[in-house]
C-alpha cells in the first residue's frame, strides 16, 4: 500500500495540460486563460463625466456656496453618447450626464444636487446656480485612466470570472483562448447495479454513482459522459474500458477489490498499464490508478462514499491540472474535534465531517453522521473531510485536526 501523498505524486505526473480552444465570452466562464487578453483602445477611452451635473471651469465656481452661488450661463445639454460641440467659455457651463464626454474649456464637473437650475430649468439658453465649488478635475474620469490601448488586462494563467469576462468585453474580445474542459468518461461496474428509474429487485440496487460522479465531474470544471454499466464479465468490462482512448480520463466505479468478479485491475492490465491499485486510506483502499493507450484511468472503489472520497483526493486534482487550473488543493483548515475518534493505526482516515465556526473565531469539527462507506448521508451533511494520521490509533476529544474543505474552491483561501 502506499501514501495518499505517493498516490497524489503518481497521478499528476501522469497528467498534462490539455490543449487550449477559442471560445465565445460566455463559455469561457470559469476555465482558465491560455493568453493575455490586450485591450484596443483606452479606458476610459475618453474625458467622461462621473456624475449628472454641469461641466464648468473650476475657477468660475471657486468661490461658490450655499449663500453665495455663482450663476453659469448653459450652452449645451450633452447626453451619453453624444459628441459635445459647444466649448465652454468663462462663465459657461454644460448639462451633462454621466458617461458624456466633457466638452473642451471645461474642466470639473458640478454634481446636480448642489446647483439649482434656471427658471427655464437648467436646459440649454437657461442659467445654472453653482452652490459649491470644485476642485481641478473633480468628477471627471480620464481618458486611458484604467487601461492604455495595448496593455494586457488578463494575464495568461488567471481564471475567468464575470469581471473577467466584463474587462475583456470592454476592450473588444467576443471570444476567449482557454484550456479546453477535460471529458470524462463514467462507467459504472456491477451485476447487481439498475437504472435510477427503477425499482430494485431482489439483490439489486439503483447505480447512485453514475450519477455522483457526473456531478462531481461538473463541479470540478469537467464534461461529464456516462457510458453506462459494465456487468462483472471480461468481456463488458473490456468492451466499455477500450473506450478510454475516446476521453481525456476514464473513471469506473466497484470491481476493484478482492471479490471473485472484479474484474476491472485484470482488463486494465491486459489493454493499458496499471500504477497503483491500494492505498492507506479509508474509506476505500482499493483505489487504482494507471493508463489505457495514454488516457489516465482511475478505478474507484463501488462503494458510493469511497468513490466520491477518492474522486476529490485524486481525480479532481488530475481534472484541474488538466484544465490548466495552478491550483489544484482545496482549502485546508484546522480544527478542534469535539469528539474520540478510534481508528486503525494503519491508515489515513478521511471522516466526512462538518466544520463550523466558534465563538472565538476558530474551527470546530464533528463528524456529520455514519461513517459506514455504502452511506452518503454524512458527505452530503458534511462540507469538509476531517483527515486523520497513520499511526494513530485513538485521536481524543479536543486534538487540533486537518480538514479538507469541500465547500471551498481551490485557490481560494
Ligand atoms: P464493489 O467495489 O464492486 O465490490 O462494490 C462495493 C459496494 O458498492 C457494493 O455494495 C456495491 O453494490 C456498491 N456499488 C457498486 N457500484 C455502485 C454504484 N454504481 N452505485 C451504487 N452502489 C454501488
Ligand atoms: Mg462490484
């Protein structure tokens, strides 16, 4: 058996960074950048005004105030999108709105709420009352202020965001280079596995996992397929798992323990190459790794909980480095725990558990139900994996202990 870290090791060297593809804006969402996005112009791209109020010059209004207003003579209302073509002289102002551009010979901008319009109200040929001054530059955002025509506003490498998306709409980029999403091919093992729409006869239960693991498959940023079930036979097995070379990452679930019908480590190293297939973990030990014809293949353990455990402690990492993602840990986050926990010395224990905050600021954490492996209460009450050392046998009430946290992305804390 080796270590969850040997195992981690082995995994992402095996993996490479997919290819990148161009994509509309929208669909670049969340995947990361394979380029630097320059802009074509200046942000702002021109003098705007930042508020609805009066261009001015500032030295017209200086000794403007609430007793002593100075009255402007209005030669021009400029709405947003609208050229100005009135300059503004000494003791002339411009209606204007935010997002117009300022007029030439202004050089402040006076917020509406303190003037008061002329009997005509305000409008062009009327006056204004300016009842406080401005400073040089008030309330004018500046030409190239945020951005110069070719500089690069996201950098290669950086995840895409909705600011992300906004900045590279601004500086005219319909489309997006990003790593591609990995696809992923799901297939589930078992004789006694049935479709979710039915009911189980004797023996038999409903496939969760299939659809689990799609799930969590989407969730790390991937494309999910789900191939179907491969009944415990060579021959199924064989004919689902040569599928591999059609996907970027195969994933099966069961037939990888000690039972007379797993069958899947025997194809795996008939038709592509095994690695590892046990590691000291709980749940779920049998937790294989290798490759058919290139394409990493892991073989997780049937039972629902291992499965999932395995998916987020080594296919996860797999699917975001593929994905081009430079983080590929969750958060970690030390904890109180609030109760015994008895384990066996031999391996890491992953409890699904829940983490939650303490008056003082700190973390406490509680397992969040049966831990039986076949049940997947706990994971879903949970939201991090409370992980416990090898070599312990009994971890008391109020240790320090390392969770996982699973409501948390990568990169994030
Ligand atoms: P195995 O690893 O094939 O021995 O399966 C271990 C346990 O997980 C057995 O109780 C299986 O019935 C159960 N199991 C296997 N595959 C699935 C699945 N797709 N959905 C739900 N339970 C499963
Ligand atoms: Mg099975």
């Amino acid at each position: 058996m080796i270590t969850v870290e040997q195992a981690t090791e082995q995994v992402l060297s095996r993996i490479g960074v997919l290819p990148a593809e161009r994509v509309p804006l929208l669909e670049a969402l969340g995947r990361v950048l394979a380029e630097d996005v320059v802009s074509d112009i200046d942000i702002a791209p021109f003098d705007n005004s930042a508020m609805d109020g009066y261009a001015v010059r500032f030295a017209d209004v200086a000794s403007a105030g609430a007793d002593s207003p100075v009255t402007l003579e209005v030669v021009e209302h400029i709405p947003a999108g609208v050229a100005p073509r009135v300059p503004v002289g000494r003791g002339q102002a411009s209606r204007i709105m935010t997002g117009a551009p300022m007029p030439e010979g202004a050089d402040a901008v006076v917020k509406v709420e303190v003037t008061k319009a002329g009997p005509a109200g305000g409008g062009t040929g009327d006056t204004v009352e300016i009842l406080e001054p401005v400073k040089r530059g008030e309330n004018v955002r500046l030409r190239g202020e945020e951005v110069r025509a070719g500089d690069a506003v996201l950098i290669a490498g950086e995840v895409v965001g909705s600011a992300a998306i906004g900045l590279a709409a601004s500086v005219g980029h319909a489309e997006l280079l990003v790593r591609r999403r990995p696809r992923v091919a799901i297939v589930s093992t078992g004789d006694e596995l049935v479709d979710v729409t039915e009911t189980p006869g004797p023996g038999k239960i409903r496939n969760s996992n299939s659809h689990s693991l799609a799930a969590q498959v989407l969730e790390a940023g991937a494309e999910p397929h789900v191939l179907g079930v491969a009944r415990d036979n060579e021959a199924d097995t064989r004919a689902l798992l040569v599928r591999a070379l059609e996907f970027d990452l195969m994933i099966t679930t069961g037939g990888v323990s000690m039972g007379d019908f797993d069958v899947v480590k025997t194809v795996l190293e008939e038709i592509g190459e095994l690695d590892f297939w046990k590691v000291a973990m709980r749940p779920g030990a049998p937790q294989t790794f290798g490759t058919i014809g290139g394409t990493p293949f892991f073989g997780l353990p049937g039972n629902p909980t291992s499965g999932m455990v395995g998916f987020e402690l080594f296919v996860r990492p797999a699917i975001r480095k593929m994905a081009g993602f430079a983080s590929l840990a969750r958060p970690r986050a030390v904890a109180t725990l609030t109760h015994d926990v008895k384990k066996k010395a031999d391996r890491r224990y992953y409890l699904r558990s829940r983490l939650t905050r303490t008056p003082e600021g700190g973390y406490a954490v509680a397992i969040a139900g049966n831990q039986s492996s076949a049940l997947l209460t706990a994971m879903h009450r949970g939201n991090c994996l409370m992980s416990l050392p090898e070599g312990e046998s009994f971890v008391p009430a109020g240790t320090e202990v390392k969770c996982i946290r699973l409501d948390m992305e990568e990169g994030t804390a």
